[in-house]
C-alpha cells in the first residue's frame, strides 16, 4: 500500500483549524514570527494532541506585516538563532501538554530562501539539529534544505504542494508570477495524485518534472481548504492510499 503524510500550517488564524485536524497527519503550527502567539500555540498543540497528529514547528523571517513572504538577506547566524527561538518554544509548549515535537516545515519566504541558497538552508538545518536531532526536516522536495539536513544526518521529508505551480526544474513557481496558485480543485486534485502515484509533476510549461513525495501540504488558510482536504482524503481511499505520518 502507498502511504503518505498529509500536512497542513495551522495556528495561522484559519477558521479551519480544529476540522482540518481531523483530516491531517500532521501540522505545522506557526511560532509567532508570521502569524500566531502562544496563546494560539498552545490552543494548536493541545488539538493535535486530541486528535493524534505529529506535532511541527512552523518557523518563518521576522514578518508579521506580510506573513513571512518578504523577501530577507539576513547573516546565516541570525536565521539560526531565530530558527532555534522559533523551535525551542514549540517544542516547550508541546512538553507541558505531555505531546512531543516531531518535525520542523520553515514558512514561506524563509522556506523557499531555503529551497535555493545553501547557506541559509545549512543555518536552518543546524538549529534543528541543535534543538533535537531526532526533529525531522521538511523540505521542499529536491531542495538545498533537504542536502543540508542530509548532511547533518537529520532524517528528512520531502514535501510537494497540491494546490502549487510548479516550473521545469521543480521549484515552486513564484506566488509574484501566473500559475503560481492552483484554484481549480479538479487540476490541484489529479496534480496531487499525479505527484503520489508517478513521482512527476507537469510543469506550467507542460513540461515533467521528477518530484519525490513524501509528504503533501494542504494551506490551512485557504478559502476551501477544509473542502478541498475532504476530496483529497476521498480520493485517496479510492486509489488505496494511506494517509500516516
């Protein structure tokens, strides 16, 4: 049987947030630096909890104001030492509930950053390391933050996004450009599977482009995300796909 992960970023102020967590495997709960606080950290943690999905810190840049997606030339160093802030008090709070932190997705710009620039993927990969090497690093599958928690020996997941344009090479097309959101659920839906089952993606050019799946994210804060993690779900079973983390 193919398994895979299915995760969402929660703790955003999704409306969604308590249903979708019926539906994932795991979450990731944002950490204060692009959305949430502790309250809603907490909130987070003790519903996953409740509904026995792995527990992820969601770190991001320094940017509230536009949700982690400006653009940041910040000194590696830096990045670490937010990245471990970040982690550090997610996986607090998930020790005070009796739950446990399981993995680590960055947000956003500082994801995609990561995605491309070693330096900063390696900064990343060492304040997970730093915090528990036992974390597992999510990345953007085939992406220098997968090679740098692989050469620190982090145990990584590679993810890919339903509802994402992707460009030839594999990369996200950038949400500045057409095609980089997939409105209709229909093509996000057969993209998703098409992902799972073949281990391609086809391109905005038309084009395939290899991906590995090991884990698929489903935006919390979309506008049908909660109707759109039903048809995924739905459909998995009938293609006899398991969803665990």
């Amino acid at each position: 049987m193919v398994k895979i992960d299915l995760n969402a970023d929660l703790g955003e102020g999704g409306s969604a947030d308590a249903e979708l967590m019926t539906l994932v495997s795991s979450v990731n709960i944002a950490c204060g630096f692009h959305a949430g606080d502790a309250q809603t950290m907490l909130a987070s943690v003790r519903n996953a909890i409740r509904n026995g999905v792995a527990i992820g810190a969601h770190p991001s840049f320094p940017d509230r104001e536009n949700f982690g997606r400006t653009a940041m030339q910040l000194p590696p160093e830096t990045v670490y030492a937010q990245t471990l802030y970040q982690i550090g008090a997610l996986e607090a709070i998930a020790r005070a509930e009796n739950g446990e932190l399981r993995h680590v997705k960055p947000h956003g710009m500082l994801y995609n950053q990561a995605a491309k620039d070693p330096a900063l993927a390696d900064a990343i990969a060492r304040a997970v390391k730093s915090c528990n090497p036992k974390l597992i690093l999510v990345g953007l599958a085939g992406s220098e933050l997968i090679r740098a928690g692989e050469r620190l020996g982090l145990t990584t997941r590679q993810e890919v996004f339903a509802d994402r344009g992707y460009q030839p090479d594999g990369s996200l097309v950038p949400r500045t450009q057409p095609g980089a959101l997939i409105v209709d659920e229909a093509r996000a839906l057969a993209q998703t599977l098409e992902m799972v089952c073949s281990g391609q993606v086809t391109a905005i050019d038309g084009t395939s482009a290899k991906v590995k799946a090991e884990t698929i994210c489903l935006h919390g804060d979309g506008e049908h995300a909660l109707q759109f993690a039903r048809r995924l779900r739905a459909a998995f079973a009938e293609q006899g796909i398991r969803v665990s983390a």
